[in-house]
C-alpha cells in the first residue's frame, strides 16, 4: 500500500506499507494530518511524523476537501487488504474507533 505524506516544509514521500499495523493516528478532520507515530512500527521506521498531511492513498488525490468519511472509508479499504505482521487485526495504532464488521481498527483525535 502506497501511503503519500506532505511535511510542514511541504516535501512530498511515498512510503509503501506491506503489512499491518501501520502505527499511525489521524486527527478527525479533513486535510487528514497524521496526530501520533507509535514508536518501532513501520510508519516511525519510515520517518511519518506528527503534523504531515495524508495526501495519497495507492494513487487517489486524498489533499483536497474530501469529506473525512470518505477519506478515512478509502484508507479503511486499503489496509485491510495488507496483512497483519502478528495475526491481529489492527489496522493501524490504535483501537479507539472500529471501522470495519472484522475487526480493523484506526485511532483519530479530535481537534
């Protein structure tokens, strides 16, 4: 799974992700802007830190004012195709909020 971020310096990475969980957490708001890095997950290994905006997912424009639903539906579909690297079933950090009838899971914050 292609993940694109934009840093505050607005420098653009790609970063593929092969299996779950990510270790990310995502403000509950649109542009989608990452709240927290879980320490020793894929997504602290790759360098995602707080503040960087979710600007792609695969190759769908996620930058613009897309609702947050749809946003956060579109990642949901994405990483619950990845494997889980220890059998569980989180997708992401987290398990504040369940998206899915299977058990994958995404945290948000509210701001």
């Amino acid at each position: 799974l292609a993940l694109e971020f934009k840093a505050k310096g607005n420098e653009v990475t790609t970063h593929e992700f092969l299996s779950r969980p990510i270790g990310v957490e995502f403000e509950n708001r649109t542009p989608i802007r990452v709240a927290a890095v879980m320490q020793g997950t894929p997504a602290h290994e790759k360098g995602i830190k707080p503040g960087m905006l979710l600007t792609k997912i695969s190759h769908e424009d996620v930058s613009g004012k897309r609702p947050y639903r749809e946003v956060l539906n579109l990642f949901k579909e994405a990483v619950i195709s990845l494997d889980t690297s220890d059998g569980d079933q989180i997708a992401v950090a987290g398990q504040d909020h369940c998206f899915d009838g299977q058990g994958g899971h995404t945290t948000v914050k509210d701001k």
